[in-house]
C-alpha cells in the first residue's frame, strides 16, 4: 500500500455526492471480534456454516443458543474502533450517505451511524420462531435457554439471518437502489465471498460506480476495485478523511 493510493481514494471520495459504504467483519476486527473466515470458520470444533442455520437449531438449539450468546457477550464488550468511526463521521459530509453492513454487532451504530442497513439481521433483536414477533434486548449473557414468546409462547430465536435464509426485502432493495446510484462504494472488511450481499460489489461496478477497496488482503471481487488500500481499515480510513479534510 502506498500513499497514491490514499491520494486516489481521497480524489474519488473528493468528486462523489453519493457514497455507500459496505462492510463485514473485517471492519470490526480491531474492536477484538473475530472474522468468520479469518478463525478458520471454526467455532468449538464446528463449522460456523453448520451452526449459523435453521437445521442446527433444530436439532441441536441449546448449541446455536450457545454460539449467538458468546457472540453478544463479546460484541457488547467490544467498542467501536477508528473505522466505525469514519464511517460514521462521514455521513456529515456526503449529500447522500449509507452504510450497507453483513455484520451483526451494532458497532456502525454504536458509533453514531444513522443509516445502518443490515443485510444480516442483529445480534440484538430475538424473533419468536412462532408469530415472528421481534424485540430487542441487549442482555448477554442471555438465559441458558432460549426465552418464550409473551405474545404465543413459542421460543425464541437469534434475529439474525442464517445461511439458507432469505435476507429481509426491504434491507435488499433499499442497499440495492443506493448502490446502483452510488458514485462511490467503499468494501471494507469483507471477503465477498457470500451472496446475496457480495453482489452489491458487483451491481455498483456495473453501474459505473468507483469501487475503493479496504482490506489487507484481495477479497473475491478486488478485480472489480478501482482502488486497493491494502492494510487495516482502522488505520487506513482515518487517513483518507485526513486527506479528505486537508482539502
Ligand atoms: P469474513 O470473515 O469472510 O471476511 C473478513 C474480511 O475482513 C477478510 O477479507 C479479511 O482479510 C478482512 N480483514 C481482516 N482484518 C481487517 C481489518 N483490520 N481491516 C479491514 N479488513 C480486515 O467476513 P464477511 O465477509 O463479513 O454471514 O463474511 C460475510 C458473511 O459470511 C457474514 O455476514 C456471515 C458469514 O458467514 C452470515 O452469518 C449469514
């Protein structure tokens, strides 16, 4: 990574009235959470594609039950870190602003982003696997076993989205629509390997949108990148806004 490439994403940011930024766990690798692909997948000896899915918690829900609460007591431990928070500041300077993320955490929120789409659900709302009722609630660790519905009584479930599942409509068309009109579309910390949401990449570079890729290693769609700032995203994006702000 070197400086031109800093220079190129600060020019690109410096003409753009509309800016989407789309991240996954990379963006929040050093607030201390663990990326999926980065840990091998693995949570306890079992792949997180086994774990995060309507089977396992069929079969096994006290399992997946497990796996969601260690999630919520870390990411409730955890802080926003300098991405989260270039993120969030930015959405002061741009006509037209949107964060698109796949992570669960709330950490774009916790920084203060307004307009978060999530593609993936959140960590902090439960969804009654009966009437389909949600609430939030930010306790971790939650009880051993998963709470009943005050509405039906059924049992609830983590109100994220797991591998199998449909993305919620509304969440996809929104970040479908901002990412085809987009000048710019930041890809922080994703290895765009999952779809539906790795096409959005896709879907902006076809629109004529510059694509500025932040991340220290080439995700599946870094081809389709204008510009690379291969590094950490909490270190490199503080130093575009500093090139932003330098005027
Ligand atoms: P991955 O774990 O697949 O990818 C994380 C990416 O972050 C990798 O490309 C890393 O190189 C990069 N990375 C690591 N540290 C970074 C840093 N400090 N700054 C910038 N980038 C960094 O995570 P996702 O792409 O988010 O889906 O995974 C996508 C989806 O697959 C998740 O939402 C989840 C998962 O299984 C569901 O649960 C449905």
């Amino acid at each position: 990574m070197n400086q031109d490439d800093v220079g190129r994403a600060v020019a690109a940011l410096r003409s753009a009235r509309r800016v989407v930024a789309f991240t996954g766990a990379g963006v929040s690798a050093e607030s201390g959470l663990a990326t999926f692909r980065g840990a091998g997948g693995l949570w306890e000896g079992h792949r997180v594609e086994e774990v995060a899915t309507p089977e396992a918690f069929a079969a096994d829900p006290l399992l997946v039950w497990r796996f969601y609460d260690q999630r919520r007591v870390h990411a409730l431990a955890a802080r926003p870190n300098p991405a989260h928070e270039t993120l969030s500041a930015w959405q002061e300077r741009f006509p037209s602003y949107m964060v698109v993320t796949q992570n669960v955490d709330g950490l774009h929120q916790g920084a203060g982003s307004r307009d978060v789409i999530e593609l993936h659900g959140s960590l902090w709302r439960l969804r009654c696997t009966g009437c389909g009722r949600e609430r939030d609630d930010r306790t971790a660790p939650l009880p051993a076993l998963p709470p009943r519905c005050a509405a039906c009584g059924a049992a609830e479930r983590p109100g994220v989205v797991w591998f199998g599942e449909a993305l919620p409509t509304e969440a996809v068309m929104a970040a479908k629509s901002a990412v085809e009109r987009c000048d710019v579309l930041l890809v922080v910390g994703t290895s765009a390997v999952v779809y539906p949401a790795a096409a959005l990449v896709e879907l902006a570079a076809a629109a004529g949108a510059t694509v500025i890729e932040v991340n220290p290693e080439a995700s599946a769609l870094a081809h389709l990148a204008g510009v690379a700032l291969r590094g950490p995203a909490g270190r490199l994006l503080p130093q575009v806004a500093a090139g932003l702000a330098g005027g």
